[in-house]
C-alpha cells in the first residue's frame, strides 16, 4: 500500500504517550485483536483532544461532541501482550468541518498500525453533523501535511441499501455499547463490523468445504475504511450485511454495514489476506474453492455484480 513514509518514522509525530493492552485482548491468534488496537488508537485521540481542549469541553462536559465522520486503519504488523504501546498522534488539517489526526501505533521502535481519522463536531442528537467554532479552533494548526485522498470524504455508493448485501445476520446489543454521551461506541461498531465479515468469511469457507467455525479467522484484516452516518444510542438488535467487492491473488476486500432498523449506522470496505496455518507465514494464495466461494458472495447492482 503507498502512503507516506513519515508515517513510519516515530519522530514525525507530535504527541506521545503510552497505552496499555490488556491480556483480555488478546484473541485466538495470539496477539492483540483488532477491535483492541482500534481502541489504543481511540485512546490516543481522546488524550490529544482533551490535551488540546484543556480538557472541560471534550471532557468531562461533553459540550463538545468530537466523534469520527470516517477513518482508516491499517494493520502493520501483529501488537502483542503485554509490551508496551506508544501511541504517537500529529493534527494533519483543522477547519469548521472537521479536524484530520494521524496516528501510529508503535511497538519495540516498529510500527504495528496506523489511523487516519477525520473527526467532526455533531449535534446533542448524535445524528446531525455540525461545525466547529472558531473559539475552539483558537490556535490549532496543523502540520501542513496534507491530508490527500487516505481517508475518504464519503462513504461508498449504494451502502444504505441492504438488497445490494447477498449475507446478513444480526447482533443483539448491550448495555456496554453505550459510550459515556449515551451513543453507540466506537468499539461497539467495530464489533458489529468484526461480526458482519465473520458471518460472510463463514459461509464462504462452508461452501468451499471447509470447517466455517475454525478457518474464517485465516483472512486476516490488513485496513478498515469506516464511515460514519450516525452515533444514535444502540438499538435493541442491529441488521448486520456484508458482500465481497473484489478478489485477488491472495486478497479479498469486504464491504459490511450495520444497520439501525432500516437506517444505516456506518459502513466499511475491510482489506483481507488470506493465511495458511499449515503454510509459511505470510499471504498464501486463496485455493480456486475459495476464491469461487468468495466471488459468489459478491456485492450487486441490480442483477449484476461488480467488479
């Protein structure tokens, strides 16, 4: 994947501070899942935000209301219990829109993942975007870079309609989806986003002919583009879709979505690798079964699926 090479370089960054994984992260694979890391790079975010803020209107008052319009993870490298992560974040762009962070995540000097995040202000109902003041703004600047195209400004076409998703399933909600301005967590959504490709990666893998509860968790997740549309409260129960966009040597890309009722909550195009546990580590060639289960599951227009 091409981005900048300064991503790499811990020094490019201009805050740093340490967060810590927990052992109850650390999933199947042996390393820290991926709704964890998500989560370290949250954590960064909100201490650069309150660091910027000086800590009353973002928190603890909430009257500032900051939550992700969209934004892209990429997973580098496996983070591993219990080393030490150092959360490294740089305020790429600032305007009444949004403001642009980046974030490195880094670990023994390397760097396991990085976000992109474009964080906008929204309304007491967490539904209506809306724009950042000038006092609050005062003297932010940020670091000239610009933000190019790394994370998209909307999300993909026709991804409010359920019909173009040839898989769903459902999630029930909990009492710990709620985050602390009584919306739905950013970890609750990358929760129901895990589910929604574990649901399609299953049924892939059953109609290949393998063992669907074991081996979904070969393909692996390298990036998350994450679009927002809402942060409303949880709902009793979400509709989860999910469809494949594109196959390759060793790759897939999914799109899933979580629904709120009928209307769409937030949207993602997920980077898979597939890995061979019998096989050298590293990408491993997608077996004709499964590359022809996967493109079955293909996203549609109309009748037609794409591309």
């Amino acid at each position: 994947m091409k981005h900048e090479a300064w991503r790499h370089d811990p020094s490019a960054y201009g805050s740093t501070q340490p967060v810590a994984a927990r052992f109850a992260d650390v999933d199947t694979r042996r390393h820290v899942n991926n709704i964890a890391v998500y989560g370290l790079h949250h954590e960064a975010r909100q201490r650069w935000l309150m660091a910027a803020d000086g800590g009353a209107a973002v928190w603890p008052d909430g009257r500032l209301l900051l939550k992700p319009l969209s934004s892209r993870t990429e997973f580098w490298q496996e983070c591993h219990y219990p080393a030490v992560v150092v959360a490294r974040l740089r305020l790429l762009q600032a305007s009444p829109d949004c403001l642009t962070l980046a974030g490195g995540l880094f670990q023994g000097g390397a760097c396991v993942g990085m976000q992109q995040t474009r964080l906008g202000a929204w309304a007491p109902d967490l539904s209506t975007s809306a724009r950042l003041t000038a006092a609050w703004l005062g003297d932010l600047a940020g670091s000239g870079e610009p933000a190019g195209d790394t994370v998209a400004s909307h999300r993909p076409a026709g991804t409010e309609q359920r019909r173009l998703y040839p898989v769903a399933a459902t999630l029930a909600s909990r009492y710990g989806d709620f985050d602390a301005d009584g919306g739905t967590s950013e970890a609750a959504v990358m929760r129901g986003i895990e589910q929604a490709r574990a649901a399609l990666l299953k049924a892939a893998f059953a109609a290949a002919g393998g063992q669907p509860e074991r081996d979904w968790v070969s393909l692996v997740v390298v990036r998350i583009d994450l679009h927002f549309v809402h942060h409303r409260a949880p709902p009793p129960q979400w509709a989860l879709a999910s469809a494949v966009t594109r196959t390759g040597r060793s790759s897939a890309v999914l799109r899933v979505a979580m629904f709120d009722g009928q209307a769409l909550q937030a949207t993602a195009d997920c980077v898979m690798v597939y890995t061979d546990p019998a096989g050298p580590p590293g990408a491993a060639a997608l077996s004709p079964a499964l590359r022809a289960a996967l493109q079955s599951f293909y996203w549609f227009s109309g009748d037609t699926p794409c591309p």
